[in-house]
C-alpha cells in the first residue's frame, strides 16, 4: 500500500511539473490559479472533511490574507515571503475568533455566521479608503524571491507548486496526528469524542485557525499574481464557488483538492458561453455530485485506479 502511494504521488507531481510545457502566457496564468485555488480546497479539507464544520465564508479570510500581505509589502516594505506569511496569520488570528460562534451553533447557524463575517469584511475594506484603496482597489508588486523578480507566470507557477506541496504535507500530517484525529472522533460523534476526553471547543479553534491561515496564504499569493485588488473579486459568489469546488474535488483527499481548483479555474473558461448562467451551472454539478458520487470526483479517479491495478482473477 507504501509502495502504490509513492508511486501514485511520483506520477502526480510529475504531471503538475510537466504541465506547463507548451502552454502560452494565459496557460501559464490558469495553472497558478489552480494551484491557489488547490490551497483553498485544502483549508475546506481540514475545517469540513475532518472537522465537519460548515463555511460559507472563506473569501473573507481569502480577502484578509490579499489586503495584508500587500499592505504589509507595499506600506511598510517587508519582503514578498514575510507578507504571505503575515497574509496568513492576520486570517489566522481572525479563523480563531470566527471559530468561537461554532462552539455554540452547527449547521445553517454556522454557515450563517460565516457568510456574515465575509460580508462584513468585503464591506469594511471597500469602505476604508484611505487604507484599501477602496473602489479604486489597491496594487500589489509582483512576487519577488531573493531578490529576483517574477515577471513571469511561468516561473511564478512552480513557487506555486512548492507552496501546495508544503501545505498538503501540513494537511497530511496534522491528519495523522493526535489533534487530527481528535477532531476527526468529533466529527464522527462530539458526545462519544468528549466522554473519552477530548477538548471540543480547542479542537474546533484548531480547525478554524488552520483553515482561515491556508485560506490568506493563498489570498496572499493571488493578490501577487493579479497586481491589483478590488474588493469585487471577494464576494459571496466566491466563497459559494469555494464549497463548491471542495465538495466536488473531495473534501477527504489532497489530490481531490487538487481536481476542485481545476475545476473551479477551468470550468468558466469552458462556460464561457453561458456567462449568465455560470452559477445555476455550479448548482446543478454540486447536486448530481453530492448525490452520485458524494466523495467527489478524486472517487472516480481511485475506482479507475483500483480496477486498473487489482490482477483479474485466474479461472
């Protein structure tokens, strides 16, 4: 079993090293987006596939992470790495708060509380002009690493590529350890997980916390990659695309996160005809994939897989 991951693994990150060869300038700018998108599924992975904590909220934290990363950067000149981090810890410190009317409400409740947070967050920067930018939005340098400049989308995508890598290896191992799978017991049952001693509001802060940080990484990384922010581009459409691109990816595997950001970059570029009816589109593919193949799309891909490996039976 080692061995068939290792070699599963191999082959993947082989496909995402090879994939931008041949492709133009706009290729190249698709395949990052993917991989910031990836990140996103992640965060969804940890908060929803392991701690069954519903969220329609995440481009606020996406927003948080973008405006200050390159705030960070552009006012007070740290480096492009020290701003994604610090993108990431202010949505961090903001998962953390969030994560406490979950500790009191599930469900619709949450999911409420959550798209109140992101609307109060695109709210409060398109209003903070004289820090946002407001409706004239804000520009953000390029990415720069050691000194270089990445003009380049190119080069820009394997940074990308790495960043994904390091966060699904966090996904993977916090997964395996105690606090994952603490978090996991309460998912499966809260009153079962909490008679055997384990700390539901810590484990659900934890969560949240992780989550939202992965969340303004990638928030930071694509203000990078646009060079310029509006608070349009964080809106409830976002976020509902965000759950929808997890749950169809799958929400219990890294690769899933994976098919989910390619989906949600791709998928508008082949619906490009049907602008107008994009979200009913995204509606209807998040129903037939809840109801017939409820482990996402990576579920097809293991079936093929399994088939393609397991020796025929001799007769």
């Amino acid at each position: 079993m080692n061995l068939t991951r290792t070699i599963v693994a191999v082959l993947i990150l082989a496909l995402l090293v090879a994939l931008p060869f041949g492709l133009g300038q706009y290729g190249y700018y698709l395949m990052a987006i993917v991989m910031i998108y990836a990140m996103v599924a992640l965060s969804l992975n940890v908060l929803i596939g392991m701690g069954g904590q519903i969220s329609i909220g995440h481009a606020g934290f996406w927003a948080l992470g973008a405006y200050g990363s390159a705030l960070i950067v552009t006012k007070l000149g740290f480096p492009f790495f020290l701003g994604v981090l610090a993108g990431g810890l202010i949505a961090a410190a903001f998962g953390a708060l969030v994560a406490l009317p979950a500790l009191r409400v599930q469900g619709h409740y949450l999911a409420i509380a959550t798209l109140g947070f992101a609307l109060f967050v695109q709210q409060v920067l398109f209003e903070w002009e004289s820090l946002t930018g407001g409706r004239q939005g804000l520009f953000v340098p390029r990415p720069s690493l050691f000194g270089f400049e990445l003009r380049d989308d190119f080069a820009y995508y394997y940074l990308l590529l790495a960043i994904f890598l390091l966060l699904a290896w966090i996904t993977g191992n916090f997964a395996r350890s105690h606090s994952g799978r603490s978090l996991m017991a309460l998912k499966m049952s809260s009153v079962a997980a909490e008679c055997c001693g384990i700390a539901r509001p810590k484990h659900i802060i934890i969560a949240f916390t992780i989550s939202a940080f992965f969340t303004g990484v990638s928030g930071a990384l694509y203000g990078h990659l646009l060079g310029h922010l509006s608070t349009e581009t964080f809106s409830l459409a976002i976020s509902l695309s965000f759950l929808t691109m997890a749950v169809i990816g799958g929400l219990h595997s890294r690769a899933g996160a994976l098919l989910g950001g390619a989906y949600l970059a791709l998928a508008p570029e082949l619906m490009r005809e049907f602008k107008d009816v994009q979200m009913v589109i995204y509606g209807v593919t998040l129903i037939l994939c809840v109801q017939f193949l409820p482990r996402g799309l990576i579920s097809v891909v293991e079936r093929v897989w399994t088939i393609g490996t397991t020796p025929h039976a001799t007769r």
